[in-house]
C-alpha cells in the first residue's frame, strides 16, 4: 500500500458550493474506491488548507488516475505528498549505508 497526505484548497467553484462540501466528500470516498483508494480519513481545516485527507492506494497508478478524477472536476487544487508509515521507514533506513 502506498499513503499519500492530501492538502487541498477549494477553487471559486468548490467554495461557492460550499455548503454541498461533506456530501462532495462522501461522493468522492465512493469514487476513489473505484480507483482502489481507500480515503482513510478527510479533514476540514481552517488556515493555509481547507481540507487534509490521508489516503491509501494499492499502487500510485490507483493513486494518480484518482487525483486526475478529482482535479477535473474543478471543485479542488490539491498537493498531494507520499507518506510512509515507521516499518516502511525503518525498511528504508535499513538501506542507507553506515
């Protein structure tokens, strides 16, 4: 599996529907499974980002064709950063020489 954390920002058009917010979250929980995404956990949040998501994938295949989904849509711009859980990064640091 592998862990993205989402930042995103509504666009004029997200936040002028801002009220249809929770409902474009539950739509897009249901399409990322589509994609093999499993949107763990969404965050709404008050400062530099308007939403925080942390989503699972089978692979950044599943991960990528779901961002593109959603950024055509219009309603988000997002920045989006691979996470690794501590095994993962033990495993990775099992790696680095001396």
């Amino acid at each position: 599996m592998v862990t993205y954390v989402a930042l995103m920002n509504w666009t004029e058009k997200g936040v002028a529907d801002v009220k249809n917010t929770t409902q474009r979250a539950a739509a897009a929980k249901e399409i990322a499974s589509r994609f093999g995404v499993n949107m763990r956990e969404i965050l709404w949040t008050v400062g530099t980002h308007d939403i925080v998501c942390i989503l699972e994938s089978k692979d950044e295949q599943g991960m990528t064709a779901f961002a593109l989904a959603m950024a055509k849509q219009g309603n988000i711009r997002t920045v989006s950063m691979r996470a690794w859980t501590a095994a993962e990064m033990d495993q990775i640091l099992a790696k680095v020489p001396g």
